[in-house]
C-alpha cells in the first residue's frame, strides 16, 4: 500500500520490508534530531491494522498470545508475541484495547497470516477479528510530542511516542498539518539506539523469546499456557539462550554499513575467523554515528571486540549472557 506522502517534496521511497513509505524526505540527521526532540511525524502506514472486537477478546487473546492481556486496562499500550509450537517466534502485535475494541499494528503483509491463525482459534468465543489496513494508517509521534490528536481517533502510547490508528483517508492532510515528516530510516535508528528489537529484522527461523530481551515486555512469565510455553518456561527456569543480542558501535571510516546477516566475529580472529553471530540491523544515528544490533552467541565475551565484515565494532550488552 503505497502512502500518498511519498509525493511531498524530497520523498525517497524505502525498499525491503518497508517498501511504500517514505526512508527519507531528504536530510536523514534533520529528521533523527526532530525525533529526538520530540518533533515531527513518521509515516508507519504501510504496517498492518488488526481489530478485535466482542466480549471475549481479551480472555480469549489472553490463551493465544505471550502477554497478560486478560485484564489490560483500557488505554495501556503493550506488546505480545505469537510463537510456534517449538516456540520460536513468528508475529509481534502492539496492542491497545480502546474499551470495545483491541486495536493492533503489524509487520507490513503480516496481518494476513496473523488473522488467519486467529480466525483458526475462535472456536466458541464471542469475538470477531477484522483486517483494517485499508481503513486505518498507522502514524507514530515521538515522545515529547505536543502534536494534537483529533477526537475519537485510537491512541497507543509508550515510552517512545504516541502510534495512532488514524483514518486512512485523513493521513495526508493530518501529517502536513503535524509535521515536519520523518522517514522510516530515522525512526529505525532511533529504534536501534534504544536496543528494540524487530520481528523479521532480529529473528530468524529458530529465534526465542530470551535472546531479543524481549521477556517482560512482550512475554509474561506468570500466565497461563499459550502455544510455545514450553520452551520459554524450560528456558527460563532450566537453562539460557543459545543466542543474545548486542549493541554494536561501528568503525566510523567505513563508508557502507554492514548489511544485515553480515557475519559476527572475533576482532583478534580477522576476517578468517570463526563465525559468531550477524548483524540483523546497521543504521547511521545522529549522534553516535554508524550503529548496529546483532545476534551472537551467549559465549562471546561481553567485552571482546568485535568485526561485524570488515568493520570494526564495539559491543554493548543488550542480552546478558
């Protein structure tokens, strides 16, 4: 779904998994530091929207989903996963409940999948599940945001910023109004700054739950059994993660960043060495220059340096090992 903001001055159409939006309108650094500042708009409408409306929603969600959401108050934003039976992770959904009806935002061409796996689980419950991307745009405000909110439109506000569940129909005239707008590529490095991992950029085929820091904020560990329980709960109590994430401040002389699946290795080990992990996501921020998030082995010592290529990176802990 191509957005109508890509005709503003400056646009540059973003490609991969967030192609139909704007990565930039021109000057990336501007559009980081408005972020930052707490200024600005980013178009986040090519996301899936998800509702969930009837008297069982939150119950029922509550057995399919890794969050505690039986009893979420209305108004507070959280974040859930759907896991498989192995429980890797397939699906992120960032919730809000608006008192009738769950409102949900998703990975692009997600929402499909998604509802599908929903539908299948409805058995009895009273709920009905609807894809409203045609309908609804999702737009993100960053924290610090004095922008208005016209009435009635849905709400999910975090530690981040303000994600609105605006009519489709009003995105253009809405961003104009509220801008300046920021692209994609500086909500991403925002994103990477504050170590907030991406289903599709940080996971693979056999990621968990424990290795994205994601236990707590998107996985409750006192709820009831959800499909994959078994492995987060053998994790948690039994054992650690094969794998954990890290923060990577990259050689600043490179000229191209590390492309994701880039190969992770020992600084001491050169370009020869063994393989200990990838990038999964590299931008250029504002402040800190060339950054990174990668996925390596629990093993790796916390303080060893790192080659992420031919790239030299320094690594934060995001996961501890």
């Amino acid at each position: 779904m191509k957005s109508p903001l890509l005709s503003q001055p400056g646009a540059v159409p973003a490609e991969g998994a967030d192609d139909g939006v704007a990565a930039h309108y021109g000057d990336l650094f501007r559009e980081q530091r408005a972020l930052a500042e707490g200024a600005g708009l980013v178009d986040l409408s090519h996301r899936g929207v998800i509702t969930v409306t009837g008297d069982d929603r939150l119950g029922w969600l509550h057995l399919l989903l890794t969050q505690h959401v039986s009893e979420l108050p209305v108004g507070v934003a959280t974040e859930a996963l759907i896991l498989s039976a192995h429980g890797h992770i397939e699906h992120a959904l960032y919730l809000v409940d608006d008192g009738s009806t769950v409102w949900a935002h998703v990975e692009p061409g997600s929402q499909g999948e998604i509802i599908a796996y929903l539908e299948s689980m409805k058995f009895f419950y009273r709920v009905e599940v609807a894809d409203r991307t045609g309908d609804f745009a999702v737009v993100h405000l960053p924290a610090g945001s004095i922008a208005e909110v016209p009435d009635g439109v849905v709400v999910r506000e975090t530690a981040h910023g303000r994600d609105l569940f605006l009519p489709r129909a009003d995105l253009e005239s809405y961003a104009l109004a509220q801008g300046p707008l920021a692209g994609i590529l500086a909500y991403e490095a925002l994103r990477v700054e504050s170590h907030r991992p991406r289903v599709g950029f940080e996971t693979d085929h056999r990621t968990i739950p424990h290795e994205l820091g994601w236990i707590g904020t998107a996985v409750h560990l006192q709820k009831g059994c959800y499909r994959g329980q078994e492995t987060v709960a053998r994790v948690q109590n039994l054992g650690k993660p094969p794998r954990r994430l890290v923060f990577l401040h990259l050689d600043g002389s490179e000229v191209h960043l590390p492309a994701p699946g880039t190969p992770i290795r020992l600084a001491a080990d050169g370009e020869d060495g063994r393989k200990l992990g990838f990038v999964t996501t590299s931008a250029r921020h504002h402040e800190l220059g060339p950054i990174a998030l990668a996925l390596v082995k629990r093993n790796v010592p916390v303080d060893a340096e790192l080659m992420a290529g031919n790239t030299a990176a320094a690594q934060e802990t995001v996961v501890e090992p």
